[in-house]
C-alpha cells in the first residue's frame, strides 16, 4: 500500500504521510486520511472535478481532467448541495472522449485536453457553435470552454 501512495506522490505531486507509529493516533482514523489523499487525486486529478473560487458551493466548477498513460478512462461523480456533477473521459484509438454534466443553476469551465491545437467538438459539431458551448482560451494541450447547465459530451484528438 505504502508504494502505491508513494508512486502516486512521486508521479502526480500528490501529497500523503507515510506509514508512522504514534499510539496517539487512532489508526482507523490515519488510514482514512491516508485513503482521502487517493480519493482527492481521483476527483481532482483524474476526472478534474473542482469547485470554482469564483461561485461558492459549486455555483460555478472547474472541470480539468488530467488522462494518464496507462488507463483506459476514468469517471467520477460529486454530489454537491446543487446535485450531481459528473465528468468521465475515455481513449478511443487517437480521440479523447470528455462527457460531463452540471447541475441547473450552475457553469462550468471545462478544459479538454487536445493535442497539438487539434479541433474541440462536443455533440459531433465543433464546440464553440453548440448551444450553451462559449469558447474561452487555447493552451499548447487544451481548450477551455464555459458551458451552461446540462450534458455535453466533447471529442479531440489525444
């Protein structure tokens, strides 16, 4: 378990605290801890499901998936006090599928990753057309987008 936690420390700069012995310390209780630094990186590494400083209680999110060699896809749902936040992506040969959904009354900046600058599309048309779908910055690997409430499902290539 120890190297399962350090490799993820060392590979995606996670912190966690290594096995120690202190009888003050309810060991069901460290091990809790220990499982909540997985469970963080999986939300907010992996699938990228993060609350946005600029609308508290997930009025507004950021949604930042991070696909890693190695995996296939990935998935995860939050349930927040507006309701479920979902985001999963998937390798398809060379295409990155990227489908997420927000709760009504709540945006979401969501950054796909693409590479080279390769085209975004969400619904099988290009993303910055689609209903609810507002273009926001390219970086080197991603596009950003802000969206509206709902479903969208994006695809680039990966």
């Amino acid at each position: 378990y120890i190297m399962w936690v350090q490799n993820l420390t060392e590979r995606y700069q996670v912190a966690a605290r290594y096995d120690r012995y202190d009888p003050n310390v309810d060991v069901a209780h460290d091990q809790y801890e220990r499982w909540n630094v997985a469970a963080h990186w999986f939300y907010q590494g992996l699938t990228g499901i993060t609350p946005d400083v600029a609308g508290p209680g997930f009025k507004a999110i950021v949604l930042r998936p991070q696909p890693v060699d190695g995996l296939a896809w990935a998935e995860a749902t939050h349930e927040s006090i507006r309701g479920p936040i979902k985001s999963r992506w998937e390798r398809r040969g060379d295409r990155l599928v990227l489908t997420v959904a927000i709760p009504a009354n709540t945006s979401a900046t969501v950054s796909v990753p693409s590479r080279d600058g390769s085209a975004v599309s969400e619904g099988g048309a290009a993303a910055e057309s689609r209903p609810g779908v507002t273009f926001l910055r390219r970086e080197a690997d991603r596009a950003d987008y802000r969206i509206e409430s709902g479903a969208y499902v994006f695809e680039s290539r990966w």
